[in-house]
C-alpha cells in the first residue's frame, strides 16, 4: 500500500505515530528554515513539516514541490503548536522524514479549492480537477449516501430493485427523444428511454408488486439549472394500491431522507393542494410555500374605470408584500423593468402603497381614487406599511408573470432561506390540457394516467373538466416528483388514445405490447418518480444539479470535457445506413 493513513484521519491521539500518507499538494510555503505542505485526498488535508536543519536534502526535494503534485510522505505525527481549527486534523502536523513524488503535475488552470478563480466554462473543461474540489467531491458523497438510504428504505418496504433496458422504442406523447439508429436493422432507431413508465407496468403486470430502480433516463430539452439530457429518477411503481397508498408510502421515504441528511424531522403529513388552488393563488403549480403573499383576484374591483389595460383584461390579480410602502421610485421602477424581461413578458406593473400612517400612493392615481384602492387593500389583507403589485391580463399567461414576480420579492426580502423546507402534495390535476394551436387535447402527464373515478362520466361530454388521479411532491418550488394511479382497464385505456386523437391502429402500433399485456389480468397500479439529481441538489442547498453529477453537460447540451456530442467516421455512418445533409448544421 502507498499509505496506511488517509489525510483526514489523524488526529492528536495519534501522536508520535509514524505514518505513511499520500495524495496531491495543495499548496507549500516556506517560512524560515522551515517548509510546510498541505497534502490532500478525499478524506481532507494534513499539514507536513520539513525541517532544513534537520534534513536539508529532504527541505531543499520539498521546496520543488508545486501544486497538484502526487506524492507519499512518510513522518511521526506530532501536536502542532499553532493549530488550525477550521479542519479536522487541525491540532497536528506530520515531521517528514521521507519524500517521493509519485507524479509530477502542470500547473492547474485553475485553484482547486472551494473559492475557485475558474468559472464554469473552464470547470467543465477541466471537470476531472474540478472534482478534487472539497464542495464537489461532497456533493458526490452525499448522493452515494442518499442512494444506498433510499435503496436500504425500499427494500425494507418489500420493493425490488429491478432493471428496465435503455435501447427502447420511441413513443410520443412526451420529450423529444435521443435515437440510436441499429445498424443490424437498417433503416430502424432505437430511443433512449424518457422513463421506464411502460416497463414498469409491464412489471406490475407481472406479479412484481413493489418495483424500484435508480433509473437513468434521457430527454432531448432545452437545459437550465435544474435540468440536464441525462438524469436519474428513483423510479417506483406499485400493484393493488390507490392514490392514498403511494402518497403515504413516499411521504415517509422523502421523510426519512430528510431525518438522514438534515436531521430534519417532520412529524405532521404534508400539507395539500389542488393544482386549482395553486394556479389560482400561486400562479404555478409547485408553489413556493415558504413565504406567503398569495394571490388576490381583483378583476371585479378595477371594471369600469376608465383604464383600458384593466378594463380590457381578462383577469387582475395581486400580492400584498407586507413592509415594502417605503419603497423608492428606482426600486418600484426596478420591479417593473423585471416583469417586462422577455422572459417574463408582462407590459407593465400597477404599484399602491400603503403608508404606516394609512395615506395611499398609487401608479394609477387619474384612475381611481382612494377610497377605491382601499378597498383592494381591504380585500388583500394588506395593513400600514404594506406595498401592492397588481398585473391585469390573460388569465393563465397574468397569472405565471405575477408567479415570477412573487418569487423576485420572497428572494429580494430573504424569504426563501435553503435550509428551510417546505413540502406539499399537489393533487388534482386535469387529465388533458387544450392546444390551441393543433386544436387537440394532450395528456397532462401521460397517457396511462387514469382518471379520477368521480369525473369518468365527463371524459366525453366534458372532457377538459375531467381530474387525473395525479399527484406531485413540491419542495420550495420545485418539483420533486410526481407519478399518479395508471389505467388498467383495457376499455378505459382505448377510450383515453381516441380522446388524445390515436387511431386504433397508431395505438397499437406505439403502445401494442402494454395493450396485449393488459389482456392478460393487469392489476390496479400506480407509481411514483422522484428526481434523484434534484433531491441531492435541494439537501446540498445548490442552485444547480450540475455539480450532483460526476460529469454532467453545458446549457447547450456538450460535454467540453471529452468534446462531445461529435461528428463520427463517415465509415461508421455508411454502416448505419446515414447520410448527413449539407445544411445540417
């Protein structure tokens, strides 16, 4: 063995141990007659001391050393005189008496420590260092944690973990899917699997009533902080259970993993909403329940009064932000600027403050008088010192705006602290959404997802009324992850691809073999898939999942470490049947 002792294990019981210690130099410094290196691997950093009067052979080798060098040193551990408290082996120091570089190293094009002066791009680039970096490397071991808790939990729950393939058949109704044309079978393409949905029902179907994997899945989408082309789900489906069943039996496994990493015991159920209540007074439907400021329809307050942008809009609604009426003229100005950002898209923001002495000022003072904004206030619940931002528009495209702009003000005020959590279940979601640029209704979630059984009756008559038995988990505005009860029942499922515009013949084409197996006694199921990079990044309190993933990819989809996606050899592409057109790219 190179060592017999890791870098972050000694401590001042074993002093005047001789030990041997190996890893990468993050930094040397000489100071006097004496040269001190910091040597560090996984497990944290040991202070070494080389002595030139002792030694000055060994000081002099000590003093070539650079950073990132690979070496194994060999000494007595002592009690260091000056101690640093701010690492574990912080109270001793190793006295070296034995030097050997094991690798040479290229200055880095970057510091490998937490506080780095290397951006993103050059991360990426260099993801391998940036990997030796304490807060990355953390990531990475709270996420191997995570995953042996989470598998530890569902197998005392009876779920077997169980793998589903990656070369699959492309369905629509979702993503764009990644293909991999066969070259075995000319002219045909597989497609890297969005989910396991179908799989795992096939497994219901097969008499495995508790099925879980960590599965990787892949989506060809546009990218952002919390999204990358490949990711992994705790994927879980279960037999014979209702929408009750699966919200409690994940409830405690998030409940669980919350008391492993955080210590955070949460004793009450979490709290639920339909997604009507969280549209309407949220504008999203994973709403951010860590700060209030819910929305308040005004729309029947603002009719009539000579201002065209209210009176012409379908919907006007608002936030009351409590201790804001002494906002300034350039800050109320900033808020408006924020909700015209393309992004965004709103044309304008209507602001009223509510002095501590109870006086108003509005924006849109000629439009209404005083005792006319009082009563918004009233209804908004607002008090003295209070600011009120109101939108007016469409109703769903107003109401996803003023969400960006609640959001703005919790962050601006420091109500969305990372270490605070708040968990809720959304349930109720429609089973279709209206598109009104194909004139046709798609699934909500997907297509195996049943209805509520109350709202069966309404799939034909009224279709856009009719609830999924759906459910989300949202933390802090984000979705955690959802799943819902699927449909089992042969008839059902047919009458869902008509309503969703299949043919019986397309059906079959894309979804045949969960069809035949439904002829076979496929019993009542539902499932669950939780976002296992987004959980990771939420305990670890990112903003990102990048830095959950070992080697993840840009916002445009690269990986710039090994420069990939890539052209390949036109040899390969002639073997694949392919030809790439000249205005490809």
């Amino acid at each position: 063995m190179y060592r017999d002792k890791t870098c972050g294990e000694l401590r001042l019981s074993d002093s005047g141990t001789r030990v041997t210690i190996a890893g990468w130099v993050q930094r040397a410094r000489k100071m006097g007659g004496m040269t001190f290196v910091d040597v560090r691997d996984r497990y944290g950093i040991t202070q070494v001391v080389f002595n030139n009067d002792t030694d000055a052979a060994l000081c002099e080798k000590a003093n070539k050393l650079g950073r990132e060098y690979v070496v194994q040193i060999t000494g007595t551990v002592e009690e260091r005189t000056s101690k640093n408290n701010n690492i574990p082996t912080g109270d001793i120091e190793i006295i070296a008496d034995s030097l050997k570089v094991l690798n040479r190293s290229d200055v880095p094009p970057f510091t490998i420590e937490d506080n780095t002066d290397g951006g993103d791009d050059l991360r990426m680039k260099y993801r391998y260092l940036d990997l030796r970096r304490p807060g990355v490397r953390s990531c990475l071991e709270l996420r191997h944690r995570m995953a042996f808790e989470i598998r530890r939990y569902l197998d005392s729950e009876g779920f077997l973990e169980i793998e589903t393939p990656i070369l699959v058949k492309s369905t629509p109704e979702g993503a764009r899917d990644f293909v991999v044309p066969s070259r075995m079978n000319p002219g045909e393409f597989y497609a890297l699997p969005q989910s396991p949905q179908l799989f795992k029902q096939l497994l219901m179907v097969s008499g495995f009533d508790r099925y879980f994997q960590l599965a990787k899945c892949f989506r060809d989408e546009d990218l952002r902080a919390d999204r990358q082309p490949e990711f992994t789900q705790v994927d879980c489906e279960m037999s014979f259970v209702e929408q009750e069943d699966v919200i409690n039996m994940f409830e405690g496994l998030v409940k669980h993993i919350f008391k492993y990493v955080k210590n955070i015991d949460f004793t009450e159920p979490f709290p639920r909403m339909t997604w009507h209540d969280a549209m309407r007074l949220y504008g999203s439907d994973k709403p951010d329940i860590r700060f209030g400021m819910p929305f308040v329809e005004l729309t029947d307050l603002v009719k009539g009064s000579g201002f065209a942008v209210m009176d012409d809009a379908e919907l006007t609604v608002g936030i009351c932000v409590p201790g804001c009426a002494g906002y300034t003229r350039k800050q109320t100005d900033e808020l408006t600027e924020f909700v015209k950002r393309p992004q965004i898209g709103a044309k304008g923001l209507v602001w009223v403050k509510i002095a501590e002495d109870g006086s108003v000022k509005s924006s849109v003072g000629k439009f209404f008088t005083d005792e006319q904004i009082r009563v918004w206030a009233e209804r908004m619940g607002a008090s003295n010192g209070d600011l009120l931002l109101v939108m007016s528009g469409a109703a769903m495209k107003t109401r996803k705006q003023l969400c960006e702009l609640r959001l703005e003000m919790g962050g601006r005020l420091g109500l969305r602290p990372k270490n605070v959590f708040a968990p809720l279940w959304v349930v109720d979601f429609p089973l279709f959404e209206w598109d009104d640029e194909t004139q046709r209704y798609y699934a909500m979630h997907h297509p195996f997802t049943a209805p509520n059984p109350d709202d069966i009756p309404l799939l034909r008559t009224d279709t856009g009324k009719v609830r999924a038995t759906a459910y989300d988990i949202v933390v802090n505005g984000t979705e955690l992850g959802g799943g819902s009860i699927r449909i089992h029942d042969s008839e059902l499922q047919d009458t869902m691809f008509e309503l969703l515009g299949f043919t019986p013949e397309k059906a079959h084409e894309q979804f045949g073999f969960l069809m035949d197996a439904f002829k076979y006694g496929a019993p009542p199921h539902g499932g669950l898939a939780l976002g296992f990079d987004r959980f990771v990044s939420m305990l670890a309190e990112l903003d990102s999942i990048r830095d959950t993933i070992a080697f993840p990819k840009n916002n445009s989809g690269r990986d710039v470490m090994n420069e990939s996606p890539s052209p390949i050899d036109p040899a390969q592409l002639e073997e694949l049947n392919l030809e790439i057109r000249p205005d490809a790219k």
